[in-house]
C-alpha cells in the first residue's frame, strides 16, 4: 500500500513526519509547498525523504490542486495552520498538523467542521506520548500502580534561543500556552487518563521585552473530572549552558503511589506503599508517522485518538483565554 505524502512549510516540526518515510514500504514525499512567503523549504530539501522526482510548491494552495495525496503535514507559522488543514480536508485528505492546530476558537471550529464533513484523519504532533518515559508512566497508570490519579503536575521549560519574527505577535505566535504548554497539558491529562472540566491561568513576558507577544513564563490549574487537580507551568528561562534544550516533568500523585517522569523525559520512577522505589523499564522509541500507518493499515489505533487534537487545542485556547481575562473557565 502506497503512502503519498505532501509537506507544507518547515516552521516547526516537520521531521516527525518526514523521518518516518524511510521505514514505511510505498511512502513517498510526493511534493512540498512554502509555509509562508519567506519559507526557503530548506529543511525538507536538505532531508533524505527529498527525491529528484518531489515537487516544489510556492503555495501549497497549487500543490493541492495538482498532486494526487493520501496525506499533508502542516508545519506554517502557527496562525497560519488552520487555513491549510481546512483546505487538505476539503480535498479529503489526512491531516498531521503542528501544534497548536489553530490559534483562534474560531478557526478551530471550522477545522473540526471540516473533518467531520470530509470524514477525514486529523492529528497532531504530540510526540512526547510516544515518549518511552511518557508511555511507561501512562501504563503505571493504567495497570492501576498509583490507584486512582488525583494530583498531576508538569512542566515545560526551554531555552529562548533564537526565535522567528512571528514569535513577536499574539496575533502571529499565538500564546505560549497553546504552543510550549499544550504539551505537558496534553501528557498529564494522557498519563492521568482524565479530563479537565475547569481552568484558570496566569502568563507574562518579563524577560524577553523584543518578543511582547511571546510570554515567558506561565503557570496553568486544571480540574479533574473525578475532581483532582493538575497543575502545569512553563518558561522560556532555561539557561543556555543546559545540556538540553527543553526540560520536561510530570509527576502524577495517586491513592497509593506516585509515578514520575525526570531527568528532561527520560526516566520514570514510580512510589508505592509498602515496595521499594523503582525506575521502570522503558520501551523503545516509536515513530510518529509508522505509529499513525499502523492505523490506516488496521494494525492499531494511533497514539492520538480521533478528536484529541481538536479537544487538547480547544483547552489550551481557554487556557490562554482564562489568563488575559484573569477567569475560571469551564471546558
């Protein structure tokens, strides 16, 4: 079975699309098309899932018009993802979009509209599930080795490093919360397997006043549906002497134990009453891309389930919402 693949744009994380190309028989890197105007599509001709035979696009408007596609990755600058997953769906195409998938309400209700309407596949790149840490903490849980979950507590925290021009406007970046935050919200709701019903939020920019539409700090309280708490917090004010580049923890308290993801996400080391504290084995890494032909192949169901990716950017735009407003919002 063939796999036709379109790229659009380079501003994010293009390669968990395109490193998976390689290990899927029959998939191909169709055609790429710019993000945006100053998009030089660098990244992708720089990878090795870029042949002589795949098409260069200024727009992808073009690229969809005239390439018979089975499935577009969407990587623009982050306001501009929604205009071109409505468009995909239109043509009936699968969807694997960067996150945050949209940054207004409004345009999230269209793409869910849209996909519903053309009985299309959407995702997002929420890659840290595929985590082996991440996914032996969501097991922890699963196999019920804390009892029932009812503290969540994550973190996102990053080097500012050098950042696109977009970053500088809300209008353009979006918000931190829906682009840096939207992933430890996304694993703490994953791992505690509950959903949020409430959320209320604080965010600033103190110490990057050339980027006002990107803040660098933030902190986010969510309730549990079985009445629980999570709490997540984010920055941009990791030193450059870190070893790496981001530093993601979760730690989820429970009835009869705790399990933790430390050390930047890569080990987890579970509590319980009564044993010795341990570190879990972890399972090796799975690809993005091979995870979701799993599933158009039959073989399993993909690591984002059908409507997450709207539902996780939905509660991370009230998230931001709840914040600018200084509000508790119900989800």
């Amino acid at each position: 079975m063939s796999l036709r693949i379109g790229q659009i744009g380079t501003d994010g994380h293009q390669n968990m699309v395109l490193n998976g190309i390689s290990q899927i028989e029959g998939a191909t890197l169709v055609a790429c098309a710019k993000g945006h105007d100053g998009d030089t599509l660098d990244k992708v001709r720089n990878h090795s899932s870029f042949t002589p035979t795949t098409q260069v696009y200024d727009n992808f408007v073009d690229m969809l018009q005239n390439e018979d596609l089975d499935l577009v990755s969407i990587c623009r600058p982050y306001h501009l993802n929604a205009e071109a997953s409505i468009a995909a769906a239109e043509k009936g195409l699968d969807i694997v979009s960067e996150k945050p998938i949209a940054t207004e309400l409004s345009d999230l209700d269209a793409i869910e509209q849209a996909v519903k309407k053309n009985n299309v596949r959407l995702t997002a790149m929420f890659g840290m599930r595929l985590s082996p840490a991440f996914r032996a903490a969501k097991q922890a849980v699963q196999e019920g080795l804390i009892g029932t979950p009812l503290l969540a507590t994550g973190q996102k925290s990053y080097k500012f490093g050098s950042r696109a021009e977009f970053y500088k406007k809300r209008e353009t970046y979006g918000g931190s919360i829906p682009w840096v935050a939207i992933h430890a919200i996304d694993y703490a709701r994953w791992v505690a397997g509950l959903e949020y019903t409430q959320v209320a939020a604080l965010h600033g920019n103190l110490n990057h006043p050339d980027y006002p539409g990107c803040e660098d700090h933030g902190g986010i309280l969510l309730k549990f549906e079985n009445g629980g708490t999570a709490m997540i917090n984010l920055d941009y004010l990791r030193p450059t002497t870190a070893t790496t580049h981001g530093d993601d923890r979760l730690r989820v308290a429970g009835s009869e134990g705790i399990v933790e993801v430390t050390d930047c996400g890569t080990r987890t080391h579970l509590i319980r009453e009564g044993e010795e504290p341990r570190d879990l084995p972890l399972a090796e890494a799975e690809d993005f891309l091979v995870n979701l032909y799993d599933e158009r192949m039959g073989k399993s169901q993909h690591i984002v389930g059908p409507g997450e990716a709207v539902r996780v950017t939905r509660i991370c735009l009230l998230a931001r919402e709840a914040a600018d407003k200084n509000q508790i919002l119900s989800l």
